[in-house]
C-alpha cells in the first residue's frame, strides 16, 4: 500500500513538472531550422508561422536556413540539439522518404525525432521553360518523346519527394527526362526561366506569381481538381496522365526526448495560429490547406508516409545513397 502511495505521489509530480515545463516554456529565442535555401515554399512558410508562433509565445522564432543533402543538414542539426522545444524542423514529407533513401546517416531519421503537428497540406504543378515550344503537357510530351534522354527537369536533390514524383509521372506518361539538381524550388525557377532545364514539379506555393505574371508556362496540377488560385491550368488527368495525383505536407519536428507537455504546447500554439484570418487568406494564396494535428495524429500520419514512400523508391529502382 505505501509502495503504491509512493508511485502515486511520483506520477503525479511527473504531471507537474510537465506542467510546469509547458507554462514556462519557452523563456529566450527559438530556432525554427529549415532545411533548404531561402526563398523556397519552406522557407516561405516558415517566415509566415514562425512569425506568428513568436506573438504566442512571448519570444522571437528566428528561422535558420541550413540547406543541402536533401534537407538532412538541417534534420541533423535537429536531430543533435538538446530535447527541449527550443529547435523545431519545419519539413517535408522527405522527413518520411529519408529512412528508404539513406545507407548512413549521422543521425536516425526515426528515433531521433518527435513529431508535433502537419502544419500543412500542399499541391504540386508541373512547370515549363517560356524557352521551349510548347504551350500544354500534350505538346511537351510529343517533344520529350522525341528527343529521348534530351530534355531535362529541376530536381531538388534525389530522393527529394519533387524527385520521386517526377520519376513516378515519366513513368505513368513514358518520358525519357534527366534530372538536374538544385537547392531548392526557388533556384529552379530561375533555371526555368533561363532554359537551363525544361520542365520541372514544384510546390504550388510559390509558382503562382512566375505563372501569373508569364514568366514560366503552366502545364498541368496534380490535385484530383483544378485549383482556386490557378483555375485555368487542368490536371494530369484532363492532360492525358490518367489517375495521376499526388500532394505533400509540411509539418514540425523536435529532437526525440523532448518533454511531452512542450511538445503538446508547440502543437497546440501552432493549431492555433492557423485558425488566424489573416494566416488563412496568405495560405489560401499560397495554395496550402491548413491543418494543425495533434502529436499523435502526425506521429501517426508519418509512419503511413514512410510506408508509402518505401514502396516508391524500391518500385522506382532508386538506389540507396551513401
């Protein structure tokens, strides 16, 4: 009976400190780590929450770009810090792609991570140079198919999900494109439109000013419907590519072992600051769905990501990096 006294009391001074951390978190400056060069639709939403997620919290959030091997410099900077919510990752579903991609890794791309919440759900289009004759897929496709292993398309780094996308629709539509990599979506549209590469998928977030001023020439979406903010671009389906869809999710991530009550209040500030008026109408511009899951939601949503993912990269005959 006193051994079960003595738990109680224990557990219940567990909940406390857990409280306690969570109310007093966070007390100086947090690192919002992004994992690709500014400029990019990662970047860009990080500037947008991370903004926000600083009048919430009392403290600035300042966003530290460290690209480079496919978000893992940044995921390892993380992954090393010390357990306690004062550096959060803001990435991609690469997060899930990274354990079927990578032989050696400075750090676990499983364990060594908590996640906290899927911020966002986002769209994908598929870009063409103004430098190449071709005004729809129909007609960039005709081209490809002519000149096979000719055209090239911006790749953000191999594995990268933009990447695995790619290799998915030359398959579904038998192109013959080689991938060129870059560090991030924003240098490939600059590559875009200088005619260093033909074709690229990016995130809809950040396309829609080049496709709407014309400096870059819409192809296709790959949502199941056409999008509010580029309604005039059909899908892959109304192009030919039939069944063809595919989306990401941006979400947060702290090094594993941070206390749960700080990860619950991450969480919950960020689900939050997506309900904001103002944060809806700049993602609804941006072309993302907000979303704001609980810890368990993403923790779960994840392990299903990296499930599917696998299945990609062994169908696609990526091999394993070094």
């Amino acid at each position: 009976m006193q051994r079960r006294a003595v738990l109680i009391a224990a557990f219940t001074l567990a909940l406390s400190g857990g409280t306690a951390w969570a109310q007093a978190y966070p007390t100086r400056p947090v690192r919002l780590v992004v994992p690709f060069a500014p400029g990019g639709a990662v970047d860009v939403l990080a500037r947008l929450v991370g903004a926000k997620l600083g009048e919430q919290f009392g403290q600035p959030v300042i966003v530290e770009n460290h690209a480079g091997a496919g978000g893992n410099i940044g995921a390892d900077v993380v992954a090393k810090s010390p357990p306690d919510g004062y550096t959060i990752l803001l990435n991609t579903n690469g997060q899930a792609i990274t354990p079927a991609l990578y032989r050696h890794l400075p750090f676990d791309p499983v364990n060594d991570f908590a996640a906290v919440t899927q911020l966002v759900a986002s769209n994908l289009i598929l870009l063409l140079s103004p430098k190449l004759p071709a005004k729809n897929f129909a007609e960039f496709a005709a081209l490809a198919k002519a000149k096979p292993g000719v055209l090239n398309y911006g790749s953000s780094g191999i594995g990268n999900a933009l990447h695995l996308t790619m290799e998915m629709l030359k398959e579904a539509a038998g192109l013959d494109i080689v991938a060129v990599a870059y560090r991030s979506d924003a240098q490939i549209h600059t590559a875009l439109m200088a005619g260093d590469v033909q074709v690229a998928l990016v995130p809809l977030a950040t396309a829609v000013p080049l496709v709407a001023d014309g400096r870059l020439t819409p192809l296709a979406v790959l949502t199941a419907h056409r999008t509010a903010v580029l309604p005039e671009v059909p899908t892959l389906a109304e192009s030919g590519v039939a069944g063809f869809t595919n989306s990401g999710w941006q979400g947060f991530f702290v090094a594993a072992g941070t206390p749960a009550a700080i990860v619950d209040r991450i969480a919950r500030d960020s689900a939050l600051l997506l309900k904001d008026p103002d944060v809806i109408a700049r993602l609804k511009a941006m072309a993302y769905e907000p979303v704001g899951s609980t810890p368990a939601e993403f923790t779960a949503f994840v392990a299903a990501e990296r499930e599917k993912f696998a299945r990609i990269v062994r169908d696609a005959h990526i091999p394993m990096q070094d």
